[in-house]
C-alpha cells in the first residue's frame, strides 16, 4: 500500500496540468475532471486510512521515497512521503471537504466562462497541501508550503478584473512571505543543528539539543504558522481573501490553507516540548487571536467577513491548544476536523445565500430567507449549532475539550487561559447568533442590485445542497464518533503523545461554565437584533464596534509599524550610504585627487625650475650634514 502514497498528489496535480494547459477545449468538461481527479484522491486516501486500520499502532507509519530530490555531498533531500495518523487526518479532511467543494463549485461557477481554469486552481490547491501533510522532511512540506501560498494567490485574485479581488490576493501572498521567511530560517536552523531536516532524525535528536537552538527554532515555526493560520500579528489577509469566490473561501479557511499552521505546530511536537519558552508565545498568540477575530466577527455586517473572523477566532483556539504540549495536541487537531465540516459547511451556505440574493453580501439586506431557501437554513443553522458549542453537536465536544485542556494547564497560566477560551465561547455565541437572525429570520430587507433588478431568493441547485448536507451531517456526528471510546485521542496518542495533565476544576464545571456563556452570548444578540426590526444602515455604534469593524486598526498598524517603519528604515540606510559610505569612498579620492593636484606642479617641464630644485636639495643636504657633524 505504500506505493499508493505518491497518487494522493499525483491525481489532482494530474487535474490542474491537464485544465491548466489542455486549452478551451476542455471547457465543457474541464470541471467533472477536476471533481473527479479530486475525488480519487479522496478514494486513495480512503484505501490507505482501511489499510492503516490493520495494523497495530506502532507500525501504521508508511513511508514512500520516489528518488533523491538534492544529492550534494553533506547535503541531501528526497523526495519521500510519510503517512501515519497524523497525516492521514488531514490527507482524509483535506481531500473529503476538498472533493465536496469541487461538487459545489460546479453549480456555484456554473456561469463564469474561466470555470476550466477555477478547477485547474483548486486541483492545484489541493495537490499542494497534500503534499505539505504528507512530506517526510521538513524541506518538502516547505515546496508544498509555497504551493499552497501560489495558488491562494491565484484563487483568491481569481476575479482580478475586480481590483479589490487583485488587492487582496496581493496582500495574502506578501503577509504569507514574511512567514514563510519564518519557516526558511528554521529550517537552516535545523540543518545547522542537527545536519538534516528530515522529521525522524530531527526529532530523534531533539532532546539532545539545547533549549536556546528548540526556542529559536520553534519560534520561527511559529512565525510560519501564523502566516498560513492568520494569527497575530499576520492575520491582516484573511478578511481581504473574501474576495475570491466563495468556493475559495470554504477551501482556505475550512479545510486547508489554514490549518498549515496548526499541523506544523503538532508536528514539530518534539521540538516545542522540548523549549517551553516557545510553547508559552504559542498559547499567547492562540489566545490573543482568539480573542481578537471573535471581536472582529461581532461587528461585520458582510456575512463572508463576519465567518472569516469566525475562522480567525477558532483557528486561535486550535493554536493555542497546540501550545499546551501533550495537553492540547490531540483536542488542536480535534477541534480543527470539526471546524473543517461546520465550518467549511457555513461559507458553502453563505454563498447558497448569496446565489439567492443576486451575490449580495451585507446581512442587514437579508432577512427572512427560512422560508425561501429551506435546506441552506436547516444546514447553516446546525453548523451554527456545532460551532457555538450546542451540546451534542461536534464543536461541543472538540471546543471543550481544549477549553478543559486550559484549565489543566495548572497555576495561573491555566487560570488565565481557561477564562480567555470561555470568553471566546460567549463571543462566539453572539456573533455566530448574530448571523442567524440577520440572515433567515425577521422581516425582509431586500434591496435591489447596483443594476436595479430585486432579489428573488430561492433555494441552491443539487450541486450545491448535496455537500452542504453532506457536511451538515459531519457538524452533528463528528465530535460525539470522536469521543466515544476516546477514538481520537487513541488514534493520535501514538504521533502527538497526550497528557491529562492537572486541572483545577472538574470537566462538569466546565461544560456548565461553558453552557452559561452560551446562553449569555445568545440573549445578548437576541436582545439585540431579535426582538425589534434591525435597520438596513449600521447604527455608528461604540468605539469599540467602530474599531472592530475596522478589524481593530490592524491595517493601520501594519503601515505604521511595517510600512511607514520601513520606509524610514530604507530611508536611514540611504542616508547611511550615500552620507557615511559614498563619504569615505568619495572624501579618500578627493583626498588622492588634491594630493595629486599639488604634486602635479612639481612637474611643470622646465629646466630652469628642475635647476633649483636640484640647487636647494643639494644646500639642505649639505647644511644637514655640517649640522650633524658640528652636534
């Protein structure tokens, strides 16, 4: 079975060759041949994750290596693949969801006379970030890291003839650069370290090596990740990247893009454990972030942003449940395949509404829509369920757990953390609720399109409700499959490690604690938006939900502090160089130059002053000599 490994990437790397250079020929069909490369991959992933069920857990990693990528003396990569249970959680996630959104995109693109090409892109995007999860060294996952980066780019700019969509793409490529310049640094690290980046020598070695090389290194992962996973301080992109078409939008943020973040995190597990400094700036980013992309999604009134905060928020979770160590590394990767089905679920029914309502994006024009699009409600409605935290539903399960993981960090860090994870419980339940009303409840505020013509809401074609659906089902039954008999954690325990660390309160506080902030973020938004007409035109609101709206100034930060800090820099080098280095330079052959000015006299052809010159020499030489005899 291990020869299979290669044809997880090679199908949809086929896919995007063929759409991408195969012409207009294939246009009529170019999509059932993306979807469908895309869904072999699924099936090989499929026949290897039966396979890996057949063996004992110490012998479910396979290995595949196809041929010596770079053979330089001290120096070499293969190209060769690696697929345990860590990998085939996300190979199984990335090509499953991957190959749903190809179906729904076949509908939802139905119209755009570039779809050969779309498809091209998301074979692309797929190929690449397989080939991230599934490399055997550190050096590979970097390629397939660029190829994820090239083809976000692609994706997201894919309407470039809007020049926000081109803007947007722009900004995702080069916020991800300053990571991926992260990513390359820990790499050289690990070869100056270890003498190899491959991922069972390095980790092998990893408790060999001091604490300050672990901390530089894990630093530098960190900063990667928060470059694909959106964290603060890159996070800027991920808002922005709504201008791609929605299909985009539940591939990069559900499934994908980023979640890079989270799995070189829990990857590089034995690096973090080993520099427990880095694991602490971890848990503070995932904190911080959470916090700050749940804020932000309470005050978007573009149902796309407004989810993408949501994203922002949750992957936050993820991280910050990753920085716990053994604690966290099993519910972080928990969480993140729930989030890949109700999430992925919810941007496929923002654009279900959106096809309904002539692309509108602004919840406060929607309305009532319930009973106009009634399988787009029910299943956008239990992917809200799932991620608020409803009991019995999958982000029940997985955001609780690392809300428990948390408090077992122990001391105040645990304290501190546990509070911030509940208080994004609560947010989340306002913001996400928020959605709810102001899309399929209460009265209609439709408003006709920039041509004048009105909305006439109306439910999604087959190829658009069947993956909803699809993932609807996995929102409900995810989490509760996961942790009965403890699957998950027993299937990962052998790659991650797990401990239980040592909570202050018990998992029935917990849960209860969790319930009351539910139910607090809920009134709250039904307090606010469903009890009284809501207003097509946003109230100017506090200084807070002005600042929230304008993702809280991080635009504005990044030019003062990046853009404008740059340009003063380049500005000081200049200076530098034309005031200290021209000035040595040009001042030392100003100097040779009058010198030789003043020598040049000495020179001037005639006899007469050679004659003198001569006649004074031999007096001086003379007058020294009687000097020196006379002392």
């Amino acid at each position: 079975m291990e020869n299979l490994i290669a044809l997880l990437v090679a199908a949809p790397l086929l896919g995007a060759v063929v759409l991408l250079c195969g012409g207009r020929r294939l246009d009529k069909v170019g999509h059932w041949i993306g979807t469908l490369l895309a869904a072999v991959s699924f099936g090989i992933g499929v026949a290897l994750f039966a396979d890996m069920l057949g063996r004992t857990a110490e012998d479910r990693t396979l290995t595949q290596k196809l041929y010596t990528w770079i053979p330089v003396e001290g120096f070499q990569a293969d190209m060769a693949f690696q697929l345990d249970q860590l990998s085939m959680t996300f190979v199984l996630l990335i090509s499953g969801v991957g190959t749903l959104i190809h179906v729904y995109s076949i509908g939802y693109m139905e119209h755009d006379e570039r779809r050969r090409r779309f498809f091209g892109y998301l074979n692309l995007f797929v190929a690449a970030m397989l080939l991230l999860v599934i490399a055997d060294n550190y050096l590979l996952l970097y390629f397939g890291w660029e190829g994820v980066g090239l083809a976000s780019y692609l994706l997201i700019g894919f309407w470039q003839h809007k020049p926000s969509a081109a803007t947007a793409a722009k900004k995702a490529f080069l916020v991800n650069r300053v990571g991926d310049i992260g990513l390359s640094i820990a790499i050289m690290l690990m070869f100056t370290t270890f003498g190899t980046f491959t991922f069972g020598p390095v980790f092998g070695a990893a408790g060999e090596a001091s604490e300050g090389k672990l901390t530089a290194i894990g630093l530098m992962l960190l900063l990667a990740a928060c470059g694909k996973s959106a964290q603060v301080p890159l996070q800027s992109w991920l808002g922005d990247a709504m201008e791609g078409p929605t299909p985009v939008s539940a591939l990069i943020h559900a499934a994908t893009m980023v979640t890079a973040g989270v799995y070189l995190i829990v990857r590089s597990a034995a690096i973090f454990n080993g520099a427990p400094d880095a694991q602490l700036v971890v848990t503070v980013v995932g904190a911080v972030t959470l916090l700050f992309g749940a804020i932000v999604g309470c005050a978007k009134d573009d149902i796309k942003k407004a989810l993408a905060g949501s994203t922002m928020s949750q992957i936050g979770y993820m991280i910050l449940a990753a920085g716990l160590g053994p604690i966290g590394y099993v519910f972080a990767i928990m969480h993140l395949v729930t989030h890949g089905f109700f999430k992925a679920g919810l941007f496929l029914g923002a654009g279900s509404v959106m096809h309904g309502m002539n692309d509108e994006v602004d919840m406060r024009k929607y309305g009532g829509l319930r009973k106009y699009m009634p399988v787009t409600f029910v299943t956008f409605g239990l992917g809200y369920l799932a991620i608020i935290g409803f009991p019995g539903l999958s982000g029940f399960f997985s955001k609780d757990m690392i809300i428990e993981a948390a408090f077992a960090k122990g001391g105040t860090e645990g304290w501190i953390l546990g509070g911030v994870t509940l208080l994004g419980a609560g947010i989340t339940a306002f913001y996400m609720t928020r959605v709810m009303l102001l899309t399929f409840f209460g009265e209609k505020r439709w408003q006709p399109d920039a041509e004048g013509h009105p909305p006439h809401p109306h439910e999604s074609p087959k190829s658009m409700t069947v993956p909803m659906v699809i993932l609807a089902f996995g929102s409900v039954f995810a989490g509760a499959f996961f942790e009965i008999g403890e699957r998950f954690l027993k299937w990962l325990e052998p790659v991650t490690g797990y401990s239980h660390g040592d909570s202050p309160v018990s998992a029935m506080t917990v849960t209860a604690a969790t319930m009351v902030m539910l139910l607090v973020g809920v009134g709250i938004a039904w307090a606010m938006y469903g009890r009284g007409p809501v207003p097509v035109v946003a109230p100017r609101g506090s200084l807070l939900t002005r600042a929230a709206r304008k993702d809280l100034y991080q635009d504005d930060f990044n030019h003062v502090v990046l853009v404008r800090g740059g340009e003063h820099l380049t500005r000081s080098l200049v200076y530098l160089d034309h005031s200290v280095v021209d000035g040595v330079v040009n001042g030392t052959a100003a100097s040779v130059g009058g010198l030789s000015g003043r020598l040049r006299k000495l020179q001037n052809g005639y006899a007469r002053s050679y004659a003198v010159s001569m006649f004074g020499g031999t007096v001086v030489l003379i007058a020294a000599t009687l000097l020196m005899r006379a002392v």
